[in-house]
C-alpha cells in the first residue's frame, strides 16, 4: 500500500514540483497551503507517513505547524522535512527545537529529496 | 540557473530602491524647512500613495509571474507524464517497446518451428523407406526359397524315376515299390508346380516392392528438394524478419535513448522552475519592506527628524530569507549570489 506525504507550502508551484517528484517515486499526496490548512488535513487523513514542510507561509508558518504537530494526538510521530529558502543557522536550529527531522534549502534537487524522505518515511 | 530571475527581481527592486532613495534625498534636505505638523501631511500622502502603487506592481508582478510559472509547469508535467510512458518508466507503461517488434518476433519463433517440423517430416518419410526397403530383402529371400522348392522338386523326381526303374527290375515283388514310387513322383511333380507357382507370386511381389521402392525414392527425392527448397525460402524469410526485428529494436532504443535525454532536459527545466518560489519569497519581503519603510518614514516625518540609521538598515533587511537577499544587500550583486539545486539534507 502505497504510503502517504503531506505537503505544506504556501507556493502552489512547489506544491506541484514535489508532489510530481513523490508521486512518481508512488508515494500518494496531500497538499496543503500553510501550517493550519496542514493540520486540518492531519485531522482528516486516516494515517500521514511523513510530512514535507516549508518555513514561511501565512497564517501559520512551518515552525508553528511543527510545535503544534507535535501535541497532535494521532500525528505527533510522523517526521517532518523542513523544505526551504532558510538557510541562515538560527532558524534550522529553531526547526530541530520545533521537532522537524531533517533541513532542505530550495532549490531542491528531486533524487536528495527521495532519498531524505525514503530515509525518515514511517514503516 | 537563478541568473534571470535575479535580474528581474534586480530591475523591480533597483529603480524602487532608487526612488526611495531620491524621496529620502529630497526629504531630508526639506525636513528643516518643514512645519512639523502641518506641512507633514501632503509629504506623507504622496510617500503612502507611491508606497501602496509600488506595492501593487510587485504584487502584480508576483501575480503573473505565478501563473506563467504554474501553466508553463503544468506543460511540463504533462510533457513529462508522457515521455514517462514512451521511455516506460512508470508502472503499467509500454516498457518503451514497438508492439510491431514483439509480432515479428513471433513470426520468427513459428517460423523457425517450422523448419523443425519440415526436417521431422523428412527424417519419418526416410524411415518409411528404409522398412519398405527391407520388404524388398524379405521378398529377395522368399523367391530364394522358393527356387530351393523347385531344386527340391525336381530332385525329387530324379528319385522317384529312379525308383520306378529298380522297382520294374524287381518284378512282382516290386510292383508295391513302383506304386509308392509313382506317388513320389506325382508329388515331386506338384511340389515342382507349386515352387514355380510361389516363385512366380514372389518375383511378382519383388517386382512390385522394387516398383514401390523405386516410386517412394523419386519421391523422397522429390519431396527432399521441395523440403530443401521450402526451408531456403523460410530461412531467408527468418532472415529477413530478424534484420528487420533487430532494426526496429534498434529504433526503438534509439528513440528510449532520446526520449530519456528529452525528459532529463525536461527534469532540469522543471526543477529550474523552483526560481519562482525564491523570487516570490524575494518579492513577498520587498513588499512587506516598503510597507515598514513607508509607515516608518511617515512615523520620523511626523515627527521632523530622519529615521535613525541603524533602525531602518534593520527595517530594510527584516524577513531576509535567501543568501540571494543578503547578497544584494551586502553589495556582492545577485549574478554572484546564485546557487545550484541543494544536493545535501541536513539530519537532526
């Protein structure tokens, strides 16, 4: 059964670019536009396997979305990719604090961001 | 790869940079002239109206930046959703391969089992031949026996004549002998009849197995050459199916070859296409700057005093996400602030 990702971005453009390079790779996805759109979509979804997350987004950016995560009583296991243009320390370290797993800076390159989710991706 | 859009966001963000430059200028040069409150107004509401116009292109900017960006992706997933099936590279594609070639490739298995089934067909008509040939031998050595019934016979006759003789010689007391010897003779004369007979059934029959023989070897011979014949034909054909089999593959190879080379071109466009993202972003905090900057500079106008330096160098770089930003703002210039796809994933 193929295993499930959430995609958060705020950037429908990227939204596609990653859902193109997992869907071929047979992940199935969901997408959602910032961190409260995303956990609505937790409290929907049966079971999330991984989430792939961007940092700056309205409403509520990546960073929040991780902190809230992980209280979620379901979801609060599932790894989280930070996926963004952040590439300054302070902020990667404020991720690893939030609970995310793993830091990309975009542009991402497809075959490293398979190869970071095939890593984490929950059995 | 970023070389373009950096320049475009270089020539939104310059003349803008520069207009807010000339406004702080000319600002700071009327600022001591200036009635503190009164004569603030009309400065702040050109600020705010150039601020909110500024703001609006950068939007729209962002705007059709974002819809060129998705419909030319939108392309080139589609591109590549089909190069996908013509290279066979997603599950329950073609696997790339010309239907053509797989029944090619048929032809040439039955034909090939055809020849098999010509050279069985040659090997059982010679074994038919080889049993009708020693039905040849068996009737050679039926005539032989019947020659030695003959032999036998006539022998046999000698005898009895011989027989008869003495008997005659012996008088009365032979005539018994004579009778017996007569009988003898009888029956050498019909065992002689009926050798000939069987000679001539068995000479009758040879003939006809030798005719026999003679009819199946022409036609062996006959059958052999049509074989030959028809296995040259079927092997230039099986030839001719294979070079074109192994053409067509050839093709299709090349064509996989090229449709993988086309869709790793379409791969590196799409990824080169994430440049929208960081312009957005890049964007996105241009607009939130002249927000501050504006309601800033109308705060220190309202006030009669410039904003303090090292507060605006704050206010102009907050919400810096990419070293693209930093770059230009340190004056190294965006051509040299661009940067590959990121190859590395840093694990907590």
């Amino acid at each position: 059964m193929a295993k499930t990702i959430l995609i958060v971005d705020d950037s429908s453009s990227l939204r596609t670019l990653v859902r193109m390079a997992l869907t071929r790779a047979g992940y199935e996805v969901l997408e959602a536009g910032d961190g409260l759109e995303a956990l609505q979509a937790l409290d929907r979804a049966a079971r999330v396997h991984l989430v792939v997350c961007d940092v700056n987004m309205p409403r509520l950016d990546g960073i929040g979305f991780v902190t809230q995560l992980k209280q979620h009583p379901r979801h609060r296991f599932v790894p989280v990719v930070m996926l963004t243009t952040e590439d300054q320390g302070s902020t990667r370290e404020r991720g690893r604090q939030a609970g995310a797993k793993a830091w990309m800076v975009k542009p991402f390159n497809p075959p490293q961001l398979l190869d970071t989710v095939s890593k984490l991706v929950l059995a | 790869m970023f070389d373009k859009p950096l320049t475009l966001i270089h020539r939104i963000a310059a003349p803008t940079a520069q207009r807010l430059g000339h406004a702080l200028l000319r600002w700071s040069g009327a600022a001591p002239t200036l009635a503190p409150a009164d004569g603030a107004d009309p400065w702040q509401a050109r600020l705010d109206e150039a601020a909110r116009t500024w703001v609006a292109h950068v939007e729209s900017a962002q705007q059709q930046l974002q819809q060129a960006v998705e419909q030319v992706l939108q392309s080139f997933v589609q591109i590549l959703g089909e190069l996908d099936a013509v290279v066979g590279e997603t599950p329950g594609a073609t696997d790339g391969a010309d239907p053509r070639v797989a029944v090619l490739a048929s032809c040439d298995a039955r034909l090939r089992r055809l020849l098999q089934d010509f050279e069985g067909i040659v090997r059982s008509r010679d074994e038919t031949l080889a049993t009708v040939e020693t039905l040849s031998n068996v009737a050679n050595g039926l005539r032989d026996m019947a020659e030695d019934v003959s032999r036998l016979a006539r022998q046999t006759n000698l005898l009895s004549i011989n027989a008869a003789i003495e008997a005659a010689r012996a008088g009365a007391s032979g005539r018994g002998f004579a009778v017996v010897a007569g009988e003898v003779r009888r029956l050498s004369t019909e065992s002689g009849e009926t050798g000939r007979r069987i000679g001539g059934q068995v000479a009758q029959f040879s003939d006809t197995v030798s005719q026999a023989v003679g009819q199946a070897r022409r036609a062996a011979d006959a059958d052999t050459r049509t074989v030959r014949a028809s296995e040259a034909t079927v092997s230039e054909v099986v030839a001719m199916v294979d070079g074109t089999v192994g053409q067509l593959q050839q093709r299709a190879a090349e064509q996989r070859e090229s449709g993988l080379r086309v869709k790793l071109q379409v791969e590196q466009l799409i990824e080169a296409l994430q440049f929208q993202d960081r312009v957005h972003q890049i964007l996105d905090q241009l607009r939130q700057s002249m927000r501050s900057a504006s309601a800033s500079f109308a705060e220190a106008l309202a006030q009669g005093r410039a904003p303090d330096a090292e507060r605006w160098q704050a206010l102009l770089s907050a919400g810096y996400t990419t070293h693209e930003q930093r770059a230009v703002a340190a004056g190294t210039g965006p051509a040299r602030a661009a940067q590959p796809a990121s190859t590395e994933t840093e694990f907590f």
